[in-house]
C-alpha cells in the first residue's frame, strides 16, 4: 500500500503487541518475526514490510518473489490511497504464485468520522478481486495476520502451495517433532518473502 497508510504500524502491533499512533516511514524494507500456532503447527511468520514511497518501488517489487501471502492495506481515510489499490493489486498478482493469498485491509478504522472510502465499496472491490478482510481496528489486528496464516497453510495442506518450491515462500523444518515446522524464512540463495 501507499506511504503512510499504517504498514508498519500493523506490523508493530502484531509482533510486539504495542500500539504505535506514529510510525516512521519505512526506508526500503523492513521486517518482522512472530511464532504462532496453526492447527497444532508451530509456524515462523516473516513479515516484510515495504515502502510505499513510489521511489522506492522497484526495491518493493522484488520483495514479492516468493511470498506465501500479502497483505494490501489502504488508509479509509485517504480516498487515494484506496484508488491506488489497482495498482498494488496488478504488482502482487504478476510477480507472485497464482495460490499468493492476497488479503485486503482497509486501516484506521477508528477515524471513522473522517471516512472518506465507504465499506460498501471497499467490500465489493475485495469480492470483485478476492480478498477479504475489512475494515480493521487495532482489535482486528491480530485476526488479519492469523487469516492469512490460515489460508497460507491450508495452501499447503491442499498441495496448492509446494513446501519443496523455492519460490513458495515457506520452508519446512522436518527435524521438528509432529509432522514437522512450517516457517517462512527467507532462502539465503534468492530474494524473496513470505507472510
């Protein structure tokens, strides 16, 4: 998503559990761990947090190689950064796996009064384009990274995701007990993330 639309301070909430009203804008990249459990897995999400800043988009770009999931967060706020959607959207479906879970967020939800992108319309763009969470607060948070873990690993369960691809984005860790670790570390060879 565009700059200033709360990236990283969604990613700060959910890996330190803190909330941050002002975050600095991000400089290239940026990332963050969190250890979660997903049906009995123990899962390592590596979340990547790009720029939004439109000179820093190639450097986004090849971020998107390998990631198991992406979430695309706009400002309810700021009706431009929700028009600017198209494009984000374009830039993860041509430089992803077709079986990338893409999960929109529409952010800042508690600045309700000062709406300027309706939830009817912000909804029928997420079903027109597949993705489906909105709108969030500081409460939800938690809820859209663990959707996206979920889906990230059904992919897997169905065999729509292939843990022995390197550009899947997920890496198994078999010497864990109980069928195994699932976690998306990057691979030291390539560029790439993973949610």
């Amino acid at each position: 998503g565009d700059m200033g639309v709360g990236k990283s301070c969604l990613l700060h909430q959910f890996t330190e559990k803190k909330f941050m009203a002002d975050c600095p804008h991000t400089i290239g990249v940026e990332f963050g761990t969190r250890i979660i459990e997903v049906s009995g897995q123990k899962i390592k999400l590596q979340i990547w947090d790009t720029a939004g800043q439109e000179r820093f988009r190639a450097v986004t770009r090849s971020y998107y190689r390998g990631a198991a999931g992406a979430l695309m967060v706009y400002d309810i706020t700021r009706r431009s950064t929700y028009n600017h959607l198209s494009s984000w959207l374009t830039d993860a479906r041509n430089l992803t796996n077709p079986n990338t879970v893409i999960i929109l967020i529409g952010n800042k939800a508690d600045l309700e009064a000062q709406r300027d992108v309706t939830y009817e319309e912000a909804k029928q763009f997420a079903e027109e384009n597949g993705g489906c969470r909105l709108p969030l607060r500081g409460e939800n948070v938690e809820d859209a990274f663990l959707e996206a873990a979920k889906k990230i690993y059904q992919n897997i369960q169905d065999g729509s995701l292939d843990l022995n691809a390197a550009e899947s984005g997920v890496q198994h860790k078999p010497s864990a007990p109980q069928g195994g670790r699932l976690t998306s570390e990057p691979q030291p060879q390539r560029e790439g993330c993973g949610c």
